[in-house]
C-alpha cells in the first residue's frame, strides 16, 4: 500500500483535504460526506462501486421502461419505446402513455405543439406540413373513407388530386392583375353556341373513385365542349390519369356574347319592323285618303 508524502497534502483544515499528487489510487472504498472534486481523470476498476460511492446507485444501467426523472432536464437521450406503453410523467400531475407498435406511435392523452407553445388543436404545428395526402370524413361524426386527397397549387391554379387522380381545379381566378393580353372576343357567340350539344347523363362506375348514383343531371360532355370552345373544358379526352372538368367562365362568356349578339339582331329587326310599320301608317293614311276622294266624287251628280 502506498502511503501518502508529506509534501502532497496540500491543505487540510479538518474537513477539507487537498492532495497536489497526480495520482491518487486506493483498493478501499473512499466515503466522504462531503464533495469530490477531480480536475483530472478518475479511473476505476469496479464500474458498481463507483456508481454507488458517487451516489448513482444503479441508474446508468437502468432499464427505460423504469427510469423516474423527478426535476431538471434530460437531453440527448434515446428513449425506446416499448409496445406495452412508456409512461410519461406530464407537468400538471397527469400521465399519458407513449407507445409503439409496428411502426406505429400512440400517444393516449396530451396533444403534440410543434414549433408553438400555443395549443389549438390535437396537433398544432406552427410551420409546414409535408404529406402524401389527407384522409377526412363526412361531416363530424362520419367514417373515414380509403382514399386520400391533395390540393396542388400550379402557379396558377389549385387543383384537387384524390389518390392518383387529377379532379380538376377548385376555383376559377378573375382578377384583372393575372391577365395579359386581354381582347374581346370576335368570333361569333350563336355559331359556337348553336354547335353545343346540352344532354342528361348520369353518374356512371369508373375506377376506384366514381360510382353511379342513378341520379339524371343536364350538362355537357367536356371534349365536345372543347371542340367548340377550346378552354370551355380543361384535359383531354381519354387522359390517364386525369377527369375533365368544364371551365365554366368560358362557357359563359361565350353564352354572354351569344345573347349580346342576339340582342343587336333583336334591335336590328325592331328597327326594321319600326320603319315598316311606319310606312304601313303612312299608306294607311294615304288609301284612307283616296278612299275618301274616290266617295267624293262619285256622291258628284
């Protein structure tokens, strides 16, 4: 056993000892009531025992599911979560249970903030979400269905997706600040609404998504509305993976210039039945006064 030189105590007060050697090894167990303090390294043979001398007791080695952090903070730490629940301590007193199962994570009471300390919803996230797409139900209390939806902006238009397919766009923008080149339109309105074709259908079974409904509507056929106003309809005939959808705004405007075209044959013709119906006025005048004068003159002896 090595015994301590008089020239490495550096101090000793009663109650502090401060040794100046550069290494101090002992077999026994070091107790102290008080602090240790190492500017050095501390190595040790009994992994246990130190643990236990340094009144850590055996919580290096814990298992997860048991360890109990009753004030501060616990940072860079993994935390596996076990099938059977991992019971976390919440500040209010509560607990919820974190769980995980299959790839699946449960958390069964609390709410989950992201980037917010503010709670609005279950999941408040104060930033962007990323997701391959969005499942709802009808109304508050109805069923999920199975398929899910996007809307997915063009830089001009917002289109809704569900799965894989391509809807249409949601809305039609109208404001003057978006467009360029902007002419009135020459070609002629009756013509092109004249080659509509208007009819009834109904719903008919199509891919996973649509399905008949036996309900009778009126409306178009989109390609062949697109035959006749090109923009009338948007996609094309028989695209995969996409349903075409009507432009409503161009069909009305075409409708619009039908009925503006409409109204100034309308006035031509009154103008035309007017100045008839003034020269008819004016003969009427005319036989009337003959009439008179042929009564006249044969009322001449």
């Amino acid at each position: 056993m090595s015994l301590l030189k008089t020239n490495e105590i550096q101090n000793y007060n009663g109650s502090s000892l401060t040794l100046t050697a550069s290494t101090v090894s002992t077999s026994a167990q070091l107790n102290t009531g008080g602090n240790i303090s190492v500017t050095g390294s501390l190595n040790v043979s009994d992994d246990s025992t130190t643990r236990t001398n340094l009144g850590l007791g055996t919580i290096a080695t814990q298992d997860s599911d048991s360890i109990t952090v009753t004030g501060g903070s616990v940072t860079g730490t993994e935390i596996d979560l076990k099938s059977s629940g991992t019971t976390i301590f919440k500040s209010d007193g509560t607990t919820a249970v974190l769980s995980e199962s299959s790839g699946t994570v449960t958390l069964t009471a609390g709410a989950v903030l992201v980037g917010t300390a503010t709670q609005i919803g279950l999941l408040t996230v104060n930033g962007t979400i990323a997701s391959k797409g969005y499942q709802c139900h009808s109304g508050v209390g109805g069923s999920y269905g199975g398929n899910s939806f996007n809307i997915y902006w063009t830089g001009s238009v917002p289109q809704l997706w569900i799965d894989a397919t391509n809807i249409g766009n949601i809305q039609v923008s109208s404001d003057y600040r978006i467009k360029k080149n902007i002419e009135t339109q020459t070609a002629s309105g009756i013509d092109r609404v004249m080659r509509l074709r208007p009819v009834t259908y109904e719903i008919a079974d199509y891919g996973d998504l649509f399905r008949a409904d036996g309900i009778v509507r009126d409306g178009f056929i989109a390609h062949e509305v697109q035959e006749v106003i090109p923009s009338g309809a948007e996609g094309q005939k028989d695209e995969e993976g996409r349903i075409q959808n009507l432009r409503t705004d161009a069909i009305l405007s075409v409708a619009i210039k039908a009925i503006q075209e409409q109204q100034t044959l309308i006035e031509s013709q009154q103008s035309q039945i007017d100045t008839l119906t003034t020269k008819t006025q004016e003969q009427d005048l005319t036989i009337a006064s003959l009439i008179s004068r042929i009564e006249a003159l044969e009322a001449t002896p």
